[in-house]
C-alpha cells in the first residue's frame, strides 16, 4: 500500500484545515482504544514536524498532529504498527483517541516506564522495566468526578495554571468533564503533589492528587509513558 508523504511545512495552511490533534481539542472521527489493558513495548515516536492522522493505513486524513503538546516535544506511545505506519495514542478528546501516523518524519524512542493507577483501592504503581519500583496511596478524582479510566499516557510536565494547587504538574492525555483547569487547558487532567481531594467546588477535584515523593518519582517519566487507569 503506497504511503502518503507527509506535508512539508510550507503545507501548514492545508493542515490546518483539519482538526488539531492536541490537549484539549477534539477529534471526533478517531476511532476509540479497543485493548485498554494492553501494554506498550516502551515504544514511543516524536513527530519532527506537523503531521497527518489517519484512521488507517492509505485512508482518510481526520486531523493533524503539532509537534508540541503543553509547550514540550509531543511524545506518543505506539500500539500497532506496520511497514511505513505506527498507530499511536492521541492527546485529544475523546479520551481514548488513536490514529495512523507515517513514520517517514518520526523519531522512535523508549521508555522504561509504566504508570497504573487503581481507583477502587487508591493505589498507584510505578513499573520500571516490567518490575515494580514504586507504590503509593492517591486520591483518583472524588466519588462525584472520578479519574477517567482507560489507557493513557503522560503528555508534559507543565507549570501549573495561577500556581494552584503546584508550581507544576503532570498533563495526562485524558480530559474530564468536570473541567480541570491546573494545566491551562480546561478539561485536561492532571498529576498533582498534594492531599487528597475533599472539595467539590474545585475543578481540579477529576485529577490525581499523589504525595511529594510520588510526584518527584512520576516526574523522571518520559513524556509518552503509558498510564493505565482501572474502575
């Protein structure tokens, strides 16, 4: 199947006619993720420039890809692939979001690293290598707005919105309806270092409040680490 190339930069203006693939936008023609428990390999691609995001191999372009998510390299985690194709991950809405990218323009990298977060218990794991390296109790949302379940990734570390509720915080590739603010970008969820999440009036109350040294730990992921969310 012939491969489409990808546009130049000189091309922007086409791209741009089409959806933006990014935190808080959406992209209503991605397909959903089907294997919301699979794993990864710690594969993950940066597109070098603009790119088109197709729904399959040689099919219909449905948006464009920036370079940047939250003012850092967009990093994507890849979950199928084939010759001249990676599909990956999307940073927009819906939650769940993934496309076809070619990889003619793409960086290839790995990460170690996997995050899984377990709402009913409050649990969050750090995997390095398939191994267990950290656990911590967190709060995941509130019983009113819980953390979105489904597979995700880490976007960026960011500063965080007026400086509330921390100077940064983790962007997640997920979006809430109860509209978090902490990143700039209402609706994107978020890593916070704090306590837990007791008031309603916040619109921070969808995110993941984790201890410092937690925090500290998750910010040593790459961006594009995968993040598993479990009911």
């Amino acid at each position: 199947m012939p491969i489409r190339p990808t546009p130049s930069t000189t091309d922007l203006a086409e791209l741009t006619l089409l959806p933006e693939a990014a935190a808080g936008r959406k992209v209503s023609a991605a397909p959903g993720d089907v294997a919301v428990t699979a794993g990864t390999a710690g594969v993950i691609v940066h597109n070098r420039q603009p790119v088109h995001i197709y729904t399959r191999p040689g099919g219909p372009a449905i948006a464009w890809l920036p370079t940047q998510q939250c003012g850092s390299d967009t990093w994507l985690p890849v979950i199928d692939q084939q010759p001249g194709w990676v599909r990956v991950l999307l940073p927009s809405h819906p939650n769940g979001a993934r496309g076809w990218i070619t990889t003619s323009d793409l960086d290839r990298s790995h990460t170690p690293h996997e995050i899984r977060v377990h709402r009913r218990s409050g649990r969050l794991q750090l995997l390095t290598d398939g191994r267990l390296t950290g656990g911590w109790q967190v709060a995941a949302g509130s019983e009113q707005t819980p953390l979105p379940d489904g597979r995700t990734f880490l976007l960026a570390l960011v500063p965080g919105a007026e400086r509330r509720p921390s100077p940064r915080v983790l962007a997640l590739a997920t979006h809430s309806p109860a509209s978090p603010t902490c990143t700039g970008i209402p609706g994107t969820v978020a890593i916070h270092p704090g306590p837990g999440v007791t008031d309603d009036d916040d619109p921070c109350r969808a995110c993941l409040r984790v201890p410092a040294a937690a925090f500290d730990a998750l910010t040593q992921v790459r961006p594009g680490s995968l993040v598993r969310i479990y009911r």
